[in-house]
C-alpha cells in the first residue's frame, strides 16, 4: 500500500474545522509537494467544487508530471456552491453530463469511481451504460466508492469494478471484512477518512490534540492491513502532506 492525495479540501467545504479553500497559490504548493513526496496517485470527483478544474490546470502546466500522475475521480454524486449537502444522481444523462465535464477540466481520467456506490445504484442499468461509455472514450479502469460490506459484495459481484473505495479508521471499522475479500478477489483498494475527517485528531472535548502521536496512530492503524493499493490524506495544506508523509515512512519500520 502507499499514500495517496484526496483533494476534496481544495475544491469545496469538508471535514472538522474546515476553514476556508486555498488560494491557488497554496493549491500550486499542495501538489507540488505531492510531487517531491512521491504521492502520484490523486483522488477527486465531480461534485468536488472547484477540485477537478484546479487539478486539471496544475497538470496541463506541469506535462512532465502529469506523465507521472494517476487521475482518478468520481460520478453520481451532485454538488453546487451553496448546497449543504450534495445528493445522488446516478441517472445516464447525468452521468455522462458528469463524466464530459471531468475529462473537460481534467483533461485524462485514468480511474472512474462510482460515487455513492449503494446497493440500490449498483442496480441501476444506467450506472452501467454509463461505464461502457466512459470506456468508449479512453477509461480503462472502473471502481465503486462504497460504505457497506453488502454493497462492496454487490460491486464484486459484478465483475466490473477493478477498484473499491471504503472509509476505514478506528473509529470505523465496519468495512474491515473487505481487506480479505479484495485479496480474493484481486482488487485494489482506496482506503479514505484515515484521520476520521479530523475526529481523531482532536481531545474529547474537541481541542486538537498537541504533537504528532495522533496522527502516527491512524496511520500505523492503516499499516495492519495487507492491500494492493492507496491510504488517501484528504488535505490543503503541502506543510501537513509533507509531515504525515514523513510519519507514514516511519511507520514502515514500527
């Protein structure tokens, strides 16, 4: 496994004690960092603001990098500014809509995720008509970005997916059984929320808890698995890429 970038904070409103989107200049620093730390896999979405554009105009400047870089993001999930909460919308003409804008602002998508991948949507016929034609337009590997082991079964089932997404961290520990099942069935992984979106980063009585222990815990807590795949540090920041980066190397010989 290694660490990959979710760059959801870059582009819209997320996680405890989010204040404010960067400036494109602490965006420029932000994937700069990724570069020097050798952190190439990045992982976006559709209904992530202003993310995908910010990304696509960083690599369209940088074509040397871009070569080195794995696109990945994600439809079926539906963000505008002002909404409090995006919705699903895993309709065909919605999906494609979704999927033109991306290759648009990203220019390449080497990873397409279904978001908000339930049960219910991994039913749905558009959801794969709209696989067949992202696949038409040069997308070669598919995931599904679930939250229950009964959809992540489902998304196996199949046979269509390459790739699952699943929040796991010691606060959430429910998808464990899917670390097992995507050895089996040689799938790759994205494990997301490693921090509990900041949640374990601070006391109980919701202060940030000083030094760096914390952070070395989640990230040891990740190391206990055996996967084929990425831990996605959701950040805005190249200082904190760069420090839990160092702290996921030490955590290699603990």
């Amino acid at each position: 496994m290694e660490l990959g970038l979710g760059l959801i904070e870059i582009g819209r409103p997320w996680g405890t004690g989010w204040n404010g989107l960067p400036s494109d200049e602490e965006v420029e620093q932000l994937l700069e960092a990724a570069l020097d730390e050798g952190i190439l896999f990045w992982d976006t979405a559709s209904s992530y603001g202003s993310s995908e554009e910010r990304i696509g105009r960083f690599l369209r400047s940088r074509r040397e990098a871009a070569s080195r870089v794995r696109v990945a993001t994600k439809f079926g999930d539906v963000w505008e500014p002002g909404m409090e909460e995006s919705w699903a919308d895993h309709s065909y003409d919605s999906l494609v809509r979704s999927l033109d804008r991306s290759i648009e602002r990203l220019g390449r998508i080497d990873l397409l995720q279904v978001h908000r991948a339930t049960e219910e949507a991994l039913r749905q016929p558009d959801v794969y008509r709209a696989l067949d034609e992202a696949a038409r337009r040069g997308v070669r590997e598919f995931g599904a970005s679930v939250k229950t082991m009964e959809a992540a079964r489902l998304a196996i089932a199949t046979g269509r997916f390459q790739w699952l997404q699943v929040p796991y961290n010691p606060r959430r520990r429910e998808m464990e059984p899917v670390f097992a099942l995507a050895r089996e069935h040689n799938l790759r992984l994205l494990v997301n929320r490693p921090f509990a979106e900041g949640r374990l980063l601070l006391d109980d009585s919701g202060r940030p808890l000083a030094g760096e222990e914390a952070r070395r815990s989640a990230l040891a807590f990740q190391r206990r698995q055996t996967f084929e795949g990425y831990v996605l540090i959701g950040t805005k920041s190249a200082a904190h890429l760069r420090d839990n980066a160092r702290l996921w190397r030490e955590t290699a010989a603990d």
